[in-house]
C-alpha cells in the first residue's frame, strides 16, 4: 500500500511530498524512510529525517464506514489557504518558479529500477532478433 507525506519546514512551509510503500517501510527499522529520491531527477536525493510531515492520504472510510469525521467546505478551503500562504514564493512566482519536489522513498525508488530494468531486458533492443 502506498502512501504521501508532505514534508515541512520549520515554518511550516511545505518543501516536498514523499511517496513511500507502507508495508515496506515498516519492516525495515526506523532508519527506512529518511530519504527521498525525485521522480523526475534521480540525482535529486534528499534527507528528510529532519523535517515534520504530514500524512496526505488518510483513510475517511474504511469497510464502507466513516473513520474520520467529515470536512466542512469551508474547513477545507481555510485549510488549502493557508498551506497556499506558507508555501515559499520562489514556488508561486511566474518566472522561472522553482520545481516542488515530489519523489520516492529510497527503497520505493530501488524497486521502481528493478522493476524498470526487468522490463528493459525482456524487450530485446533488436526487434527482428526474436
């Protein structure tokens, strides 16, 4: 099962989210975690044992029962306007903005590769080989 965290500053600005596989975090120890690799920049690791998160996707129902009690409209638009005002202007601005980070769990990461270069492998680089 996966899921997202949302990482913060110490000003409670979003710096970037994590993608991480839940049942394979929790076998590995408490240094499992720690590191996120980007999506789009595998050169882009970053340690992230420092920052507070934030669980993005938490479960509102579960074996069709409400776990979570429901959000008002205006909860979530009070909520969505300030994580909005905390977010670092160098994220908003219309030139050259910088990129949020969105990236994997280390482990994620390595799987993701495995997985990647099974697949490379099975297809021949030379199609008339087969």
């Amino acid at each position: 099962m996966q899921r997202v965290r949302r990482y913060y500053d110490g000003f409670g600005g979003p710096v970037c989210d994590m993608i991480y596989d839940e049942d394979h975090l929790a076998g590995e120890g408490a240094a499992r975690g720690n590191t996120l690799v980007a999506v789009n920049d595998a050169a882009l690791v970053t340690d992230v044992s420092e920052l507070e998160y934030r669980e993005l996707l938490v479960p509102i129902v579960r074996d069709g029962s409400a776990v979570a009690p429901r959000e008002s409209i205006q909860d979530a638009r009070e909520r969505c306007a300030w994580a909005l005002d905390h977010l670092d202007a160098a994220f908003k601005r219309f030139l050259y903005p910088q990129t949020y980070v969105v990236g994997m769990e280390q482990g994620l990461a390595q799987v993701r590769d495995e997985l990647v270069r099974k697949n490379m492998a099975a297809a021949s680089a030379f199609p008339w080989a087969k």
